[in-house]
C-alpha cells in the first residue's frame, strides 16, 4: 500500500493500482471533509437557536468560498493533465517545470481572489437570499477564511501536483496533522478558553485558518529541502507566459466548469433561503452534504487515482490501458456508490441526530434528504469517474459539457419548478438533485463511449538533452 512506482502506474494491475493510488486520496478526502464537519458539529452544540443559525450559515458560506476557489482549481485541473502525462513520458524537469507555474498561478489568484471575497460577500449574500439573518454570521465566518485564502490555495497546489506525479501519500500524512490540530482549535475558538473569548462561527474560521497555516508551512519546508520527487525550486516558479497560455488553454474550460458548478450550489443553497421553515431545511441540507462528504470518499479517491492513471497512461502513449482504467474505475465506483448509499438510507436518523441536538424538525428534513439522493446515486458515480478520465486526458470542454447539463440544465430548472412551482417545496429541491444526477450520468455515459478523450494535450517530439531526470 505504500507509492506505486512510475511503472506500475502505466502498466501494473488496474483495479489494485486505483486502491493503491486511491486510498490515501481517500483519507484526505475524508480529512478534508473533516475540517467542515467538525465545524458543524462543534456549531450544533451552540445554545438553540443559534445552533440552527450558525449551522445554516456555514451551509450559505461554504459554496460562496467554493465560487472563488473555482479559477484555481480549475487551473489546477490543468496541471494534473500536464504534470501527469509529462510524467508519464519520462519528462521530468518539464513535470517541475509545470508545477512551478501551477505554484506561481495559485499564489498570485489566491490574493487576489481573498480581497476581492472580503468586500463582496455581504452585498452578493444579500442579494441571493433577500437579506436572510443568516447572512450576518456567514459573512463573520468569511471575512476569516478570505484573509488566510493565500494558504488555503498554496496548500492545494502542493497536493495537486504530487497527485499527478503519483505521490498521494505526502499531501495525506501534511492533512492528518492540521486536522488533527483543528479537531482541537477548534471547541477552543468557538466556545471559548482561558484567555480566548467565545467568538462563535468565527472561531471556527480561526481555527480553520491556523491549522491549514501549519500544513502549509510543513508543506513548504518538504519542497525547500527536495524531500518529495516533484521539488521545485524559485526558477522553476518564475514567470513562463508559453507555459502559462497552456495553462489556460486546459484549465480556463475547467475553471469556468467549477465556477458553473460553485455559482449553482450557492444559487440552491439560496433558493432555500425562500422555503417555509427555511432555516430547518438549510440546516438539513447543510448537515446532509456534509455526511454525503464523509461516505463519497472512496468515490472522490478512486476518481483522482483514475484521473492520474489516465493521465500517465495517455503520456506514455497507451491509450487501450488508459480506456480500461476509465471501464474498470468507472464500474467499481457505481459499486461502492450504489452500496454506500443503500446503507445510509437505513442509519439516516440517528446520524442526523448525531450532528445537531433538539431539532427534530431538521432531522425529518434531513432523513428524506438521503433517501432522496439514494435515487441518484449510481449515475453520479458515472458522472465522477468520466469526470475524472477527461480531466487525466485534458479534454476539459466536455467535462464543462457534462457539467453545465447536470447543474445548469437540469438541477436549477427542476428545483424551481418542483420546489416552488408544484409546491413540493423540500422534496422537491431533494428530487432536483437526484433527477440531475440522473440525467447528467447518462450524458456522461454517452460521452465516454464517443472516445474523443484519448488524444493526450502534451507536446509530441524527442526529449531535449538533460531532460530525463529520475524522481
């Protein structure tokens, strides 16, 4: 279990290889997943009811940080498609190169990005949701987390791109210590301590934002030092307008993707500002992605393992090893999902009644949530692991295609005319989001099938001299 070599990744057994890559991705999955649920959860235990406030709040604020997280993201999609088929055809220092750039890219949005979240928060959350009283705390929670966006972001080009080289264990064991340390900032913060105040949502932002700073500075450190294969130095970070067109002409279709798909989410998020009963039904639906989060992990580590096998397999010129990986991780994700889902329909109660205390009103809400989404379950699966073949091959139009059908075209649609429209208010929302991913699975489906993914985006020709470098 520990990291498959370069070899093994373009020609080692599949399924194993997908586990083996997968798993740590799926610890940092949950470890990710983590630092939001220890939030909800620590913001359950408030006093009701601003327990229900906090917890709606954090649900209103998370997809609004997501929307200013898409452009690097998405750029970042790009840079597994560059650094993973370089890998894969034995071009190292190209590899380092391009991750210089991502470093480079993710420091300077990531500031800009930061401001520009710290004075548009209030008036776009006023906007969407009529001026709802949960909009005062999400804005508290956000004005923290903007002003440590440099770290949050410099973090994520860490992980991205020792994915790509096939390191995923690295990116895990730095996430473990700063989940660790926010599991105990994070009661400290919000209810108070010896000489720290109470201070509510935003201590948790504190305690988010102090944690991830420590990760970031252990994650430098292993860089300076070249104690990870893909190290990289000042000059590999210095400006390279070539490389960085590449960047954007991968990542802006991606960017524009994850933008699409944060802007929707906020949208959802803010249509249930208008249900009757609006704060239980935001608190269920907050608390429900969050459990959705945890048990979606070895979805999403699957996903990025196939991502980085794709990717080096089309790099290294075999494209009949890069369809298996996306047929074979395509069906052993629609497995597990359907599995994992049928599961939580039948614990549904008790682990919503875990999350929040005295409310039995979210935790009917919330039960119908996941039974709800069960519907769906399988087709998302599909949708994931096409997902992750186009972005490994760097066709990330039709990954944008997919997208937009499954949020744009189908789920804010269906949410306003079953919601509001027919009246089924909750239930409705709930139905949006499995007929979407219904829909959207069958698209992606037909989209594999075409094939058009196996072309690889990286430069064809000789190595320069020098250029083969070993890790």
């Amino acid at each position: 279990m520990g990291r498959p070599s370069k070899e093994e990744i373009t020609s080692g057994d599949i399924v194993p290889l997908l586990f083996k890559l997968g798993w740590p991705m799926m610890v940092a999955s949950i470890l990710q997943t983590v630092y939001n649920l220890v939030d909800t959860i620590w913001l359950g235990r408030l006093p009701a009811p601003y327990n229900v406030n906090a917890v709606a709040a954090l649900t209103l604020a998370w997809p609004f940080v997501m929307l200013m997280v898409a452009v690097e993201m998405g750029l970042g999609t790009a840079g597994i498609a560059l650094i993973s088929q370089n890998t894969g055809a034995k071009r190292y220092e190209e590899a380092r190169r391009d991750a210089g750039q991502l470093y480079f890219i993710f420091i300077l949005f990531s500031i800009l990005l930061g401001v520009f979240g710290i004075f548009t928060a209030r008036p776009f959350l006023n906007l969407l949701t009529g001026g709802s009283p949960v909009v005062e705390p999400a804005v508290s929670y956000l004005q923290i987390i903007f002003l440590g966006f440099p770290v949050l972001i410099t973090f994520a080009a860490f992980s991205f791109s020792l994915r790509a080289w096939g390191d995923t264990i690295t990116p895990t064991v730095i996430m473990t210590v700063s989940v660790v340390l926010n599991l105990i900032l994070d009661p400290i913060f919000i209810f108070g301590l010896g000489p720290i105040p109470h201070m509510g949502i935003r201590g948790a932002a504190i305690a988010t934002t102090l944690s991830r700073s420590v990760g970031l500075c252990i994650a430098m450190y292993m860089l300076s030092t070249k104690k990870v294969g893909l190290w990289v130095d000042l000059s590999h970070m210095k400006p390279d307008w070539e490389r960085i067109k590449k960047f954007f002409q991968i990542g802006i279709p991606a960017t524009v993707a994850r933008a699409l798909d944060s802007t929707e989410f906020l949208i959802f998020a803010a249509a249930l500002a208008y249900l009757p009963n609006h704060e239980n039904v935001m608190a269920a639906y907050g608390i429900g992605g969050r459990i959705i989060g945890v048990s979606f992990v070895v979805m999403w580590g699957l996903g990025m393992a196939l991502t980085t096998v794709v990717g080096q397999s089309l790099g290294a010129e075999k494209k009949e090893r890069a369809e298996e990986a996306a047929k074979k991780g395509m069906l052993v994700m629609v497995l597990l999902m359907t599995s994992i889902s049928l599961l939580l329909v039948l614990i549904r109660f008790p682990v919503f009644e875990f999350f929040i205390k005295d409310q039995p009103d979210v935790v009917r809400i919330g039960g119908q949530f996941l039974l709800i989404l069960a519907i769906g379950a399988p087709f998302f699966a599909i949708f994931e692991a096409v997902s992750s073949t186009l972005n490994g091959s760097g066709h990330t139009k039709q990954q944008l295609g997919i997208s937009v059908t499954r949020l744009w075209g189908l789920r804010i649609p269906l949410l306003f005319f079953l919601a509001f429209y027919f009246g089924l208010h909750s239930t409705g929302a709930w139905l949006a989001i499995a007929l979407s991913n219904v829909g959207s699975g069958t698209a992606a489906y037909f989209v594999y099938k075409l094939g058009w993914w196996k072309k690889k985006v990286i430069e064809k020709g000789p190595l320069k001299p020098g250029m083969i470098k070993t890790g």
